[in-house]
C-alpha cells in the first residue's frame, strides 16, 4: 500500500555553517568591535549573547539571513525570552524545532481527514504516516498540507509505492 511521512527536520550541518558565518561575520563589523558577542550552537539550542539589546537584535538579524540562505526554515526555531546577563549584556536562549509533537500532529491529521481523501494518517512518534491506496490521493494530501500553516516546517520523505 503507498505511503509517505510528513516530518519536521532541520539539517544540523547548515546550522553549525549559519552559526559560524554569523561569528565571522560579528567579528568583522565595525558595530560589534570592543564589546563582547557570542553565538554558541548547542545539542538542541543556539544561545546568543549581545553586550546590549541594539547588539542582539543585530545578531538574531544575522543569525536569521545566514539560516535563510542556507535554507532552513525561519519557523523550526522558538526565540525564548531576552534574559540579562552579567556586565550589562543580554541573552536569548533559541531552541531548535525537531520533529512533529503530538498537537501538531494531530492538526495535521485533522486537516488531511477534513479533506474527505480515501488515505489513513496517523501519528508515529514525532512524524505522521500517510497511507492510501492510489498515490494521487497521498499527492493530493501532500499539496493540502503545503497550503496550510502549522507553524512547523514540514518536510515529505519516504514515498513508497
């Protein structure tokens, strides 16, 4: 029987690129020199440091065109809250999106049972399978979900006939 997954991954190599060109990129400008600025990519988080809150506004705006042209979605990260660090500087935490948690998921199957297609979707951890028996209905689904909004970068892998 013909299935797909819809999944929400990013490509971590990319990141780690984004997350360097924007150090490079800090240490060249004129704006940021004799003031301390970091961007710290971790397991599941970039941290970013600014000396005030003009200069992490500029470092999120770099992080965000770097990540851009390097495609990765602007939607697969969640900017947390602006906290003040020692000397005056401030940081933000911004966690990276992976994968589809369960209410989304089950938006997403909403969605595709709303649609009256002869296909099953149901969840499978943090991704959602799609099986239907003639592979125009599971494009049709995939178009479907293209058109709507869930917040998350979806991604369609796994198109098995």
């Amino acid at each position: 029987m013909p299935s797909f997954d819809v999944v929400s991954k990013v490509d971590m190599q990319e990141i780690d690129n984004a997350v360097n060109q924007t150090v490079k990129e800090i240490e060249q400008r004129f704006d940021f020199k004799g003031t301390h600025n970091e961007v710290t990519l971790e397991k599941d988080a970039i941290v970013l440091l600014g000396a005030d809150d003009y200069k992490l506004q500029a470092i999120v705006d770099i992080l965000k065109g770097k990540l851009v042209r390097r495609s990765v979605s602007p939607k697969n990260f969640d900017y947390g809250k602006k906290e003040p660090a020692s000397g005056g500087a401030v940081r933000q935490r911004v966690g990276i999106v992976q994968g589809i948690d369960k209410e989304k998921g089950k938006d997403i199957i909403k969605a595709i049972k709303d649609s009256k297609l002869k296909v099953q979707p149901q969840i499978m951890e943090d991704q959602v399978r799609v099986t239907g028996k003639k592979i125009d209905d599971l494009q049709e689904v995939i178009q479907l979900l293209k058109t709507k909004d869930f917040g998350i970068e979806l991604q369609f892998v796994n198109m098995r006939s």
